[in-house]
C-alpha cells in the first residue's frame, strides 16, 4: 500500500533540517483521510521540539493540487457520530496546531486547494500561490458548512467577501487569494525545486529570525506577474451590494434574483442555487455570531465550535444526501431535508449545542 503522506528531512547548508511533507493521495486529489491527518500532527509535533528542525514546507504530489479537503468519501462510509467527532477533533486539532505553530510553515498552494486544504494553507504561516491555484470553500454543495478554520479566515476577509464565498461555494484563483490576503507569494510552480534548494542555504537561527529568513528568500521568488487580475476583487463592490441585505432570506432573494452581467457571481449563483439550505443558514449563523455575540471567541474556540457543527451535519443534516448526489451515486440531484422557508424554528441551534 502506498503511504499517503511522504516525510523527509532535507539537510541545509548550516546543519539544519527542512521537513518536508508531501501529501500523497493523487486518486483523491490529495484528500486527507484520519490516518493523514494523524501523520501530518505526528510529524509537526516531533519537529516542533526539535532543534535541527528549522522550517516545515507543505505540498502535494503530482500538478492537481495541495489539497482538495478531508476525503469525505471516507467520512461518508463510516459517517456514525463518533468517527465523525474523531475525524474532526483531529483535523481541526492539526490546524489549529498550524495556526499556533512556532517553527515556519510553508505551505505550497499548487492546483486545487479547497475545503481542508484551505485549512491546511491558511495554517500555514508561508502561504505560496501559483498560476494554476484553484480555491474554494465549496461545503453549500455536500451539505456540510466552510469549516477547516474559514469560520475564521473568511470573517476576516474584506466586506462581506468572506460570507459571500461561504454561502456560494464559489471558486476563486491564486490572485483572488493574493489580493485579499489569503496567500503571501506568488511563485511560479516550475520554481518549486529553486525554492527549496534556496532555502537549503539560509543559515537558521531561531524560530523568530527564521521566520523572518523565509520572508526574505520567498520574497526573491515572488513574482505577481504570474497572477492574472483578481476577479474577486473586480466584482467586490458587486458582491458587497448583494451580501447587505440584510437576513439571509433577503440575501438569498438578491441572489436567485440576480439580473446583473458579472459571470463570476453568475457562476457563483450557479453552485448557490443547487446547495443546501441548510448549509446556508449554517454558514450565515456562523458569519453573523463571530461578528457579533462570539466576536472575542479565541481561535480555538472556533475550532471547537466547528467541531460541534460538522459532528451535527454529518449525524443529523444534509451531508450523507449531499455525498451520496455528488460522489456516489453521481446524479447530482440531492434531495436535501429543507429550505430557507420550511425550516423548523430552532432547527438550525441544534448543530451548535452549546454553542448555540
């Protein structure tokens, strides 16, 4: 069987180590199953103690991606509540873990990175777009809800452009992600080996200096012209029109009624209208809350918060239907429990449980 993480220690030119993860899942677009995310913690927490270890970089095999998310196909097979709170616990623990990391992480944002990926990038404390980065929180469409840490990332995102990728699943590129500051750099992918070789030669110190080395060596690479223009940031006034609506029915009104000619929130309209209502409110609480009621709520708050929701969305919501249309049966016709209009009052607290 072949492993679906690959580690090794690259020496530098000082003495010092690079640790290198490369996530190996290609059939799966380098999904991580629970034994992954095990591997990835195990490696990160025996490096973060270790002093020849200066830097941690991230990447996937193959040119399809870093990382297309937690391999739902796995989590549907065995999508009982306990072994959907143990995937969870763990792989919001390994971000969570990323975000507070000490060492530098620098995560290579190649192809697709959606869903966990997006987790795993934006843990990252290096995060490195290129070209071909294709992103996107597209959880509207499995019935589960942008977890992985975007209860975090997007409500920090300009506007209202955090809310508007949340509820439409809608995919944006690596110069959506530089403009907005999800990624850091941009570096051509034929640069990967150049980078790593370079890094090779920094003499390390400590974790403070070091992180400040990486700067300084990705920012000789960093190439922005290898980035066509953002869209997202084209379509922002746009986008923050139709997200001030005020309540979700409101939003949701502008949004299947949309008359204007922006093919970007066309095609983000597009994924909007097949997802799950459900998802919807479930993202909009989330948004709202952290904004409001839970804005002091610490990082690792959230991350339990998502743990209580996503347990929810697998045991009692729309994800089992929305696996089932998508990637098992493939009709891509889910008929999912209800709509923004039909939803019993107080349905959507039982996700968060205490956290209601």
């Amino acid at each position: 069987m072949t492993d679906t993480i690959l580690v090794r220690l690259a020496p530098t030119a000082h003495g010092k180590h690079i640790g290198i993860i490369t996530l190996n899942n290609p059939k799966a677009l380098n999904a991580q199953n629970l034994d992954m995310v095990k591997a990835t913690r195990k490696h990160l927490d025996t490096w973060a103690d270790d002093d020849s270890v200066a830097v941690v970089v991230l990447h996937g095999t193959g040119d399809k991606g870093l990382c297309a998310g937690g391999d739902i196909k796995a989590l549907y097979g065995g999508a009982s509540g306990a072994s959907a709170h143990d995937f969870f616990t763990h792989e919001y623990g390994l971000m969570h873990a990323m975000h507070t990391y000490p060492k530098p992480i620098m995560a290579w944002g190649h192809g697709i990175v959606m869903g966990g990926g997006m987790g795993l990038f934006v843990g990252s404390s290096h995060k490195v777009v290129t070209s071909a980065t294709l992103m996107a929180m597209p959880e509207v469409s499995i019935g589960l809800f942008p977890d992985a840490g975007a209860s975090y990332f997007l409500n920090h995102l300009a506007g209202k452009v955090g809310l508007f990728l949340g509820l439409t699943g809608a995919r944006f590129t690596g110069a959506d992600a530089h403009a907005f500051g999800v990624a850091d750099f941009a570096i051509g992918h034929d640069r990967f080996d150049d980078v790593l070789s370079r890094i090779c030669q920094i003499d390390f110190k400590n974790n403070h200096t070091n992180h400040h080395f990486l700067s300084a060596c990705l920012n000789r690479f960093h190439d922005k012209s290898i980035l066509d223009e953002s869209i997202l940031l084209k379509s922002f006034d746009e986008i923050n029109h139709l997200m001030n609506q005020g309540d979700l029915l409101a939003i949701d009104n502008a949004l299947m009624n949309y008359q204007g000619d922006d093919d970007f929130i066309k095609s983000a309209i597009d994924i909007y209208k097949n997802g799950s209502d459900t998802t919807k409110a479930i993202t909009f609480k989330i948004y709202h809350d952290l904004k409001t009621t839970k804005k002091d709520f610490s990082l690792k708050q959230i991350f339990d918060l998502e743990t209580v929701v996503a347990t929810h969305c697998v045991n009692h919501g729309d994800f089992k239907e929305g696996v089932r249309a998508l990637l098992i049966d493939k009709d891509k016709n889910p008929k999912w429990r209800h709509t923004l209009t039909d939803m019993p009052v107080g349905y959507i607290d039982e996700f968060f449980g205490e956290f209601v």
